[in-house]
C-alpha cells in the first residue's frame, strides 16, 4: 500500500514536471534525477546553461583526488591564492601551512576559494594542467554543455546546466572523501596554530529528516544561490539540483518542497496541489 502511494506519488511529480515546473519554485534552474534508473522525476530549465558558482570545486576536488597525490603535503597559502576577481573573504591568511587534506576539506565543506585555487595551483604542472585535466574529466563523464576556467567557482564563465550537474554529482558520489566531507556539519580545524571551527555551507546537513549523502552550495552575483545535493529518501538515491534562487531561504523551501515529494510524507499531495496552483 506504502509501496503504491509513493510510486503513484513520484509518477505525478513526473508528469506535473514539465508543465509546473516553470512556477513551482524560485530556483530557476533545477533537476531531480533517480540515480539507479537514470529517470528524470522533475526539471526546470534543465538544459539551460547559467552560471555555478561554488558546485565547480565539486570537479576541483575530483581533480586532484584522481592524480593521486599525498594528501598529508603540506602547502602554503600565497599570494596568488587571494581572491582579486569577486574579493572574496577567507579565513584562511596568507601564509598559512595546512595538508593537501585539510585544503580539500576547507574547499568542500566552508567553501573557502583560497583553499580550492591553492589545491588547483600545486596540481603537478600548475594550473595549466590543472585546467586541461578539467577538460578531460568533464569529456569523459559526457558534460558536453559545462565549462569550466578556473577552481573556485568565482568566474561567470564557470557554467554548466543543471542536467550536467546531476551528472557530476554521481560521478563525485564515487569518491568516498568527498562524501564524508560534504556532509559533516562542521569540523575543528587548527589553522597556523589556532583551532577554528568551519560550517558546512549547507545548513541541511544537520537537519534529521534529510539523509544526505553529498552537498555542495554555491553563491556569486551571477549565479545566484545554488545547490547541489545527492539525498536518500522513500528507499532511494536521488541528485536535486537547484539552480539561481535569489536567497538562501528560497533554495532551501525548493529543496525541502522537492524532498517532501520525494518521500512521499502526509503532506505531499497538498504539496502536489500547490505546485498546480502556483
């Protein structure tokens, strides 16, 4: 019975999909894919190629995981690793020592630009190799319609659809460390020898009616607010995509919209209502 309803629940999201799409959420842009079957269960604009913001360090930590490198290396933030295009902030100074590891986790978790372009500039054969390796992985998972020319996501010429996204996210699920560290909900991390306490970008790591099996947001002028999420819900693993809201609080009502048809709560059909009357 269970069974029955949320297969009939997840049939009408489908179906409502293309037609409600354009007026159920503030997201301009998203997607919901079934990860085992490959079944799109609701999309919005999907194909259209906008800006990412912060989802490009999801390919920057692919990156560098592939090429092997020891993760324990210490690297310097320099110079070079300030942010002269947005004038982002960081709370990682200039000169600070951390492990290849700790950058990783700095980029994924809180985001931090300086810690994406310091993994991207001590890549083996700098940045230049650095980007040709973005080309070839981004060939090889098939994102024919995503561009990438930099590791932060700073660049309005970082772009993809929300299509490519979905894809980019499941190949980044295979990479057990980026699954742990984008879904802890902060860490302690000693910076030059003071211990500092990093969030989690998304909020909705630490909710417990998510079960969140990857996370990244992402935040320019250009870009809007944006999400990229693989979650677990009604028995299966689902990638959401949720592209230039205007605000935090609309991604997250579109996110939470989007998992409470996913599992199918007692809500749902309202919720199905609603996104017709919208």
């Amino acid at each position: 019975m269970i069974r029955s309803f949320l297969l009939s629940a997840l049939l009408v999201l489908s179906a409502i999909g293309q037609q409600a799409g354009a007026m159920s959420l503030g997201s301009k842009h998203a997607i919901v894919v079934d990860e085992h079957t490959g079944e799109v269960l609701f999309e919005k604009n999907a194909t259209d190629i906008v800006p990412i913001a912060s989802l490009t360090k999801l390919m920057t930590a692919m990156i560098v995981l592939d090429a092997h490198l020891d993760m324990q290396e210490q690297i310097a933030i320099t110079e070079d690793d300030v942010d002269t295009l947005k004038f982002s902030s960081s709370r990682v100074p200039v000169g600070a020592v951390l492990a290849r590891h700790t950058l990783l986790e700095l980029a994924l978790m809180s985001s931090d630009n300086r810690a994406a372009h310091a993994l991207a500039r001590t890549y083996p054969g700098g940045m230049s190799h650095f980007l040709v390796a973005v080309r070839n992985k981004a060939h090889a998972l098939g994102l024919r319609r995503t561009n990438i020319e930099e590791p932060t996501g700073l660049s309005p010429y970082n772009t993809s659809t929300a299509n490519d996204l979905a894809k980019l996210a499941m190949a980044a699920a295979r990479y057990p460390e980026i699954e742990q560290i984008t879904t802890v909900s902060g860490d302690l991390i000693d910076v030059d020898g003071m211990p500092r306490h990093y969030h989690n970008t998304n909020r909705l790591v630490s909710d417990k009616g998510w079960n969140i099996l990857l996370s990244k947001t992402g935040f320019t002028r250009e870009a809007g607010r944006c999400i990229i999420m693989r979650v677990r819900a009604a028995g299966r693993d689902a990638v959401m995509v949720l592209l230039n809201a205007r605000a935090t609080a609309t991604r997250t009502a579109d996110a939470n919209l989007l998992h409470r048809l996913l599992t199918g709560d007692s809500h749902s059909t309202e919720v199905m209502a609603g996104l017709h009357m919208q």
